[in-house]
C-alpha cells in the first residue's frame, strides 16, 4: 500500500509534519482484545482505503477525529472492525460522517471529534461507553493507565499492514480540552488518529495529535467536555 497524506496521527491543524515512525509504539497486536475498535476508511478516488482509527459508542455511532472526516470529498465512510483488514476481504459497514462544526474555528478548543452514524446498527459488536461530565478532572486520574487502540502503520517503511494493535499509555497532566500521555511505556502515532484512549471500556478521549518522531507525548481530545458532550448529544446518548 502507498503512504497516505492522511493516515497520519497528527492535527490537521497543528500541521505536524511527521518522520517514519511505529504506530501503536510498544505495542502488541490486538487480536480480539478491542472488538469495538475500528478503522475509518474513506474514498479518495479509488474506493474505500485506510483514513484512521476510532469506536463504536452506540450500535449506530462511531466516533473518530474531525481531521480524519472534515475535509473529505465525500461523506460517505466505511468502518471495518475486522481485526486485519485485507482490502477487498474484510467486512465493511458503510455510513455517514459528521464533523464537529466547530472544527478549526475555535482557537482554544480544536473540537476534533467526528461521528460515523452507520446505516445499520451493529449487533455483533458491544460499543463502548462515553464518559460521564468532566470526568478526567476527578481526583485519581493522574495514577491511571490507559489503553490505546489503532489500526496505524507498523514499522518505519511506512508499510501497512491491517492489524489492529494495542499499547497503554501513563498519564502527563490534562488540558480544558486536551488529555496529554507519555509514550511509557506505548504509546501512538500516525494511523492512530480517532481512536480511543480507554478507561476500562469508557472512551475517555480520542487520539489527536503527536510530535513528529511519535515519542514524548501525545494529545487526545476529551470526550467529557462541555463542547465535545454538546457535539456528541445529537447522535447518541451521553451519561
């Protein structure tokens, strides 16, 4: 497969311009660890091709990145949580995408969050939960370990391969918008966009954004803000 402009980890609008790095770092592959999991895929001209990562919230809803949907020509997506996707094998879930409106337009909150709402809801698979109001402000969050899941590439040839992969992340401190993580002893990089950083089974926020060697720390979008919690409300129910 040819390397991509947009199966990447980093911001549209941090403009992270990245060197060849692994993906989920110091990771392992999933196997069926993360059925909910899922990979983004988008049609830029030659039907569905890898675009990002991101979860099922709700048998209807997959969240993602909005740098991953917002400039698409179509929104018209696929979600596959195969876990290898083989192009032309897998099974794909066909659906429409929504992009925070607010993407890129507010200077202190990115609103990287998208939706996929699926045509059919998805039965074979349990969705994960949304966090509940402000819940990375809770006393307690700062000695948690988090999850992360992507589809992105493996190695520094650029070369993907379809497996979906886990590593766990320690906590670096949180933003008003923005969950920080330090790559120890895993950690993500380009791919990874959209998908979750887990508590447990909570999406508590999803993967944003990195540094250019995909080492030192990450940035993940919450989920448990006024802003993104606005967002999602419209197309499933938020604790």
């Amino acid at each position: 497969m040819r390397r991509r402009t947009r199966f990447f980890l980093a911001g549209v609008a941090a403009l992270v311009v990245a060197a060849p790095a692994f993906a989920i770092t110091s990771g392992s592959i999933d196997g069926n660890a993360h059925p909910a999991a899922g990979l983004l895929l988008a049609d830029r001209g030659n039907g569905p091709e890898p675009e990002c990562s991101g979860a099922l919230v709700s048998p209807t809803v997959f969240v993602t990145a909005a740098h991953c949907t917002g400039k698409l020509a179509s929104d018209r997506v696929w979600v596959s949580f195969d876990t290898r996707y083989v192009a032309g094998s897998s099974a794909l879930r066909t659906g429409t995408a929504h992009t925070d409106p607010q993407w890129g337009v507010v200077k202190d909150d990115s609103h990287d969050v998208a939706v996929v709402v699926v045509d059919r809801p998805v039965r074979d698979v349990t969705p994960y939960a949304l966090p509940a109001a402000n819940a990375l402000a809770e006393a307690g969050v700062a000695t948690q370990t988090f999850t992360n899941v992507g589809y992105g590439y493996f190695d520094r040839t650029f070369t993907f391969d379809g497996y979906r992969r886990w590593s766990t992340s320690s906590y670096t401190n949180v933003k008003p918008t923005e969950l920080r993580l330090a790559d120890n002893p895993g950690g993500v990089c380009f791919g990874d966009s959209g998908g979750p950083r887990l508590l447990g089974s909570t999406v508590v926020a999803i993967t944003s954004m990195g540094n250019p060697n995909c080492m030192g720390q990450s940035i993940s979008y919450r989920l448990d803000t006024a802003g993104a919690r606005a967002f999602l409300s419209a197309f499933v129910a938020t604790p």
